[in-house]
C-alpha cells in the first residue's frame, strides 16, 4: 500500500497545508498471492481479497486498485455491499494497469479436446457428475452456435392446441394457457429425439421470443406440450402471421451439422464441436459461460443503504451464461425485462462509474442499474456480443403479473427524485452498444424503465433484433408520471431488426414523460419482419415528449408513428422532401386510433406552398391482419384546389406568402385534441412536379 505525502503552499508569506488527502494503493495480477501486502511488488490474487482490503481503509482515505492483465476466472459474483462504499471526497477505482487487458471471466475453459470424424470432443467431468451445465460456449473469442434445426430460417406453427377455445374476441385468446403451452407442428418438424428433455423451442412472436422446454412429443398427431405456458399465444401478438409463427428448435445433437456448432451431452459429459475452417484440436481455446451476473452493486435503497463512488475502469467483463441457475424459470415480455439479470447488476449504487470497459460474450444483458440507482455513469464502453440487450436503467417487472400495476401506482410521485426507488440521474454516453440478442431477440439496446433526469447521448447502437432505445415502462398517461426529463440526444442508431421482429424502431417510447426530449439522433435501417419498422415509435400512452432535429432515412415503414398516443403536442411535425423524390406507400406520419362508431374529424393547417407543384395528401385507412382496406384521400393541389373521391369539394384561392418567401423548406403537420383518442393519418405522400 502506497500513502501520497502531504505537499505545503508558499503563497504571500503564508504557509498553508493543501493538496492531498493520503490514498491507499493496492495490486492486483493473476499469478500474486492473497496472503501478501498487495503492492506492487507482491500483488494480490484475487479481486475479493483486494476488496476486503479496500473495505478496511475506505471512507478514510481515497483507495485505488490497480488491475494487472490477464484473467481472473471467478466462482462467484464480485459483491460490492455499503460497507465497500467510497465517498466524493474518498472515492473507490478499480482500474486496468497501463496497457493491460485484465478479463474478469465468470466462464470455464473447456480443454482436452480430441479429434472423432468431423467432431472435436472433449469430456468435462463436472457436466457428468452433475455438478455443471451450460449453455453459452465461445470458440476462439467467437460465440459458438448451440445445434439447432432449422440452421436457417424457421419452422412454421402449424395450429393452436385447441382451437375450440378461441372465441371471436381475439384478445382474449392471448391468454388461453393450453394453447401457450404448445402448438401442433408440420411433418417430423419436432421428433421424439433422445436428448428431447434438453432441448429448446425457441418461439417467435411479433416483439418477442420465448424459451420454452419440451414435456412430450405427441408425432402421430404432430403435437409438442412444453413444461409451462409463455408468452402470448401463436397468432395472438401484433399481425397474425399468415404462414403460421416461427420457432426452431435448439440444443439436440441431431442438428449438429453447420460449422460453429456445438452440443452437450449432460450424460456422458461430453461437448462435441463442429470446428470452423482452420480450427484444430490443439489450438482450441473454448470457454463456456457459467456464472450469470459478474459484478453486483448490492445495496438496498428502501431502507437508504446504498453502494457510493466505485469506480471501474478499463475492466474486460466476459464469459457468463443465460439461466445460470438451471432452473428452466425464463419468463418473457416486451424488451425481456423480466429477466432482471446482467452481467454488471446494481441496485441501490450512488455515485457509481463504469469507464473504458468492455462488456462481452455474455448470457444476459450487459448493465443493468435497477431500482434506486442514481447520479452513475456508464461512459466510453464497448458492449457487445450478448445474450440479451445493453444497458438498462430503472425497475420495471412483467405487465403481466398481478402485483404490476400496483407497483407502478406506488412508483407515481410528482416529484422523482423524491422516491427511493426511482432510477435518476444516471448517464449513458458515448458508449458503442452492438451485436446484441443472441438468446434473448426481444431486448433492446438501452431501455430506460421507472427512470427518470437520465440521459442517454452520444452512443453508437446498432445489429439488433429489436429496438435501438426504449424509453418508458407506463402504457398510460396516468398521472403523476412515472418517468420524466430523459433526454435521448446524439445518438447514431443503425441496422436493427434484419427481418427478425416487428413493431420496433429506432427510439421507442411509452407513457407520459413530461420534460424527455428525444433531440439530434440519426436513425436509419430499421427492417421489420411483417410491420413496424419505424424510426421514432410513439406507443401507448407517449405523450409531452419534446421531438427535435432527429434525421431518420432508409426504414421499413414510416419515420414516426404514433400509436394510442396521450395529448399531442404544440409544435408542427417537419417533413423534408427532395427534389425528384419518388412517393412512397408508407406514409411520414401515421397516428394510429381505434375507431368504430361516431363523427370523426380531422383538422390540419399547412402553409401554402408557393413553389409550383406541391401536393398535399391524407388518407383514411382501416388496417387488420395486414389487410388494408382504403378510406376516403384528401389532396390538396398546388392549384388550392381540395379533391376528394375524383371529386373538387372546394377551390381554395390560398394567398401568396411574402416576397422573402423563395422555396418550401419544410411543412409542417399538427394534431391537437382534447380527448382521449388521437388520429390516424396513413399515406401521407408529397410530390413535387
């Protein structure tokens, strides 16, 4: 341990103590030893022992760890409790060395390996002995693919269990369990292969994948019954698919038959590999994640005894697996929320850092700072190739479950910062976030939950499934609000959803949030499955979002969708049309109502173009099941002339704009009203001849 000396200050012929506090210094490599003085010379093992070293000097004095390079394989998660607590003044760090890489793995190498046919073998006698089981295994810093059927693309659900269930109010039969059990497949699609007890159906809906364990086989009447209900029920989420729901099924060694394959056997213990090009026996170097959480930030904000001022920095996070436990226990919602598991886990941490780090080749989510988390930074972090999404800010819970909503009637306080167990202040920033979903294909790039005062800015995230950003966990617009003043600003957010999923976008927000601002992102790319490719995405109960210069190009559908939106707001909508540019179907704007009966009405303002050539459309359209049925279409023609039905309903003579007035920049498009239910405009479209 290292102490800084005291420096004196000669200023005007006074002597003045100044500069510095004393700071302990510890050392941390591979190859030390836990029973030595921790410096630099005799370094520690392991980080618990430089931890409860820190622990005896912290508060007092700032204590610094500095991490050697190399790795330091973990057999349980890295604790931090109140007691490991620095302050502002006195803070905690553990950092890299100078041009180290230390990984903190919670993986296991797997060696012995032997060559048998085209297979590379190897025994893990912990597997046998029934001591050890995994699911995650990576190859050479690559993430090995657990053998699956099909190798590409999907199967196809071919019916319900029961379809006498149903009834003609297709909402309700989401929630029919027997029908959320299982399903009636095609052909010898699923079989009653050997190691069935240890596979896996993995289950597409429209936002989501389930994991689902297989009970029995019925193949004469091409049957499967998992061990327990999931998810919605096939054909019940968003647009029924009309080629029936995908699924494949993973983990049985009759799929074994792609290169970067692999499957284990948990009664012989044995791990067989499919080896890529120029891969050997030999060289082989195979981790398999085992731990499901790395680090944790154990503090209980209810009762005020929060993690304060840990710093990491220039950390490697890797190896860890989905379900550690083995508990088959799963459970499956929107943006995987109810997961509550990352590799870096806090709840309860103040002041809190995570810098220059990398999180990677991971089970679960990367970071997760949970209830009560406030004033952290993740900031300059690469985090990528996991099982589940990025970094997620906020408590949230399944909406299903019936202690939901009153949690969330609890988290309703006028003033968030005033709740314990509220997310705020916390920062994401410039951070890239990428190659996520592996397991989990619902999760999200950064989510944002009971979150509040967060900011989320100057990040890359891109190669998802699913959506980019998800701000907000309120599908009303109750009041107070649950989440307010997040500012999601600077981001570049890019390729998502390759075909995978539907109803996602680049930024996608729920609730009232009075206060968020989503201000200066760049989105584009975002490809959907069979809808919902937008760019910003407005969803049930958004409303008081502040929506400013964002640019989004190259989307599936349209740039901004506003679906079961609150209050709209005061300021016009700017659309950017080139010269030349050819009309698309999808229209710019789109809100979406469920209306059945009534008058409805729609009233706009637009600024008369002066620039010859200008249309100005609406459309009504009444959408079900991907079929789109037209309504009536209101142009408004550059000769002021508004045509409807091929008829002129009314010839407009619009006044000249002023002499300063020399081209159409943008137009902008308004939507107010005072109740409830807000409107659809559909194919909305600009031209310019």
């Amino acid at each position: 341990m290292r102490i800084q000396p005291l420096c004196l200050a000669l200023a005007a012929g006074f002597v003045t103590a100044c500069a510095a506090l004393p700071a302990a210094e510890f050392h941390v490599a591979p190859q030390g030893n836990d029973g030595g003085p921790g410096t630099q010379e005799a370094p520690f093992a392991t980080l618990d022992r430089a931890r409860e070293a820190v622990r005896a000097v912290a508060q007092q004095e700032p204590a610094t760890v500095i991490v050697r390079g190399g790795t330091y394989a973990l057999e349980r998660p890295l604790v931090f409790s109140p007691e490991d607590s620095g302050t502002k003044d006195r803070p905690v760090a553990y950092v890299a060395a100078p041009g180290e890489r230390p990984v903190v793995s919670g993986g296991v190498p797997i060696t012995g390996w032997r060559q048998e046919g085209t297979f590379l073998v190897a025994t893990v006698p912990a597997v046998k002995e029934g001591r050890l089981a995994f699911k995650s295994l990576f190859v050479n810093g690559r993430r090995a693919i657990r053998a699956r059927e099909p190798d590409g693309g999907f199967h196809r659900i071919r019916g319900v269990l029961e379809p006498d269930l149903e009834q003609s109010d297709t909402r309700k039969n989401r929630r029919i369990d027997i029908n959320r059990q299982g399903f009636v497949f095609a052909g010898d699609d699923i079989q009653p292969w050997p190691d069935l007890a240890d596979a896996v159906v993995v289950r597409y809906a429209a936002w989501e994948t389930s994991l689902n364990w297989i009970e029995s086989v019925d193949a004469d009447r091409r049957r499967v019954l998992f061990t327990e209900p999931k998810g919605w029920a096939p054909g019940t989420q968003g647009i029924r698919d009309p080629k029936g729901d995908r699924y494949f099924v993973e983990n049985i060694r009759a799929g074994l038959d792609e290169p970067g394959e692999w499957h284990l056997d948990r009664a012989t213990g044995e791990v067989r590999y499919l080896p890529r090009e120029g891969e050997k026996a030999e060289t082989l170097e195979a981790v398999a994640g085992v731990l499901e959480r790395l680090v944790e930030f154990r503090g209980d904000p209810a009762t005020d005894k929060t993690v304060r001022h840990i710093r990491l920095q220039g950390l490697t996070f890797a190896h860890t697996d989905w379900d550690g436990g083995n508990t088959r226990n799963v459970p499956v919602t929107q943006a995987q929320v109810p997961l509550g598991s990352a590799m870096i886990f806090a709840r309860g941490a103040v002041g809190c850092a995570i810098e220059e780090c990398e999180v990677v080749h991971g089970g679960t989510h990367g970071i997760w700072l949970e209830e009560g988390c406030r004033a952290n930074r993740v900031v300059r972090c690469q985090i990528h190739d996991l099982g589940g999404g990025g970094v997620y800010i906020g408590g949230g819970g399944d909406p299903g479950s019936k202690t939901f909503h009153t949690h969330l009637a609890a988290r309703r306080t006028t003033e968030r910062r005033s709740d314990p167990l509220a997310a705020t202040d916390n920062t994401v920033d410039n951070c890239f976030i990428h190659d996520l979903n592996h397991v989990f294909h619902g999760s999200v790039g950064v989510w944002l939950g009971i979150a509040s005062h967060t900011r989320v800015t100057r990040n890359e995230i891109c190669d998802l499934d699913y959506s980019g950003i998800s701000v907000g966990w309120d599908w009303s617009s109750g009041s107070p609000p649950v989440a307010q003043a997040n500012l999601i600003q600077g981001n570049h957010i890019h390729h998502l959803g390759y075909g995978e999923l539907s109803d996602l976008a680049g930024i996608y927000t729920l609730g009232r949030q009075p206060g968020s601002i989503l201000r200066n992102n760049v989105i584009h790319d975002v490809n959907d499955y069979l809808y919902g490719g937008w760019g910003i995405y407005n969803d049930q109960g958004s409303s008081e979002f502040r929506i400013v210069k964002n640019v989004v190009f190259d989307t599936n559908d349209e740039s901004y969708n506003v679906a079961g939106a609150g209050r709209a707001g005061s300021r016009a909508i700017v659309f950017d049309e080139q010269p030349g540019a050819t009309p698309s179907f999808a229209p710019s704007l789109k809100y979406a109502v469920d209306w059945f009966e009534g008058e409805a009405r729609v009233a706009f303002d637009i600024m008369p173009a002066r620039q010859e050539g200008v249309t100005f459309v609406v459309a009504w359209r009444d959408w079900f099941d991907a079929d789109i049925v037209p309504g009536p279409s209101v142009q408004i023609l550059p000769t002021g002339d508004v045509r409807c039905g091929g008829r002129i309903l009314a010839r407009l003579r619009l006044p000249k704009a002023s002499a300063a007035f020399h081209r159409v920049s943008w137009i902008g498009f308004l939507c107010s009203g005072a109740g409830t239910a807000t409107v659809r405009l559909d194919n909305l479209e600009m031209s310019c001849r």
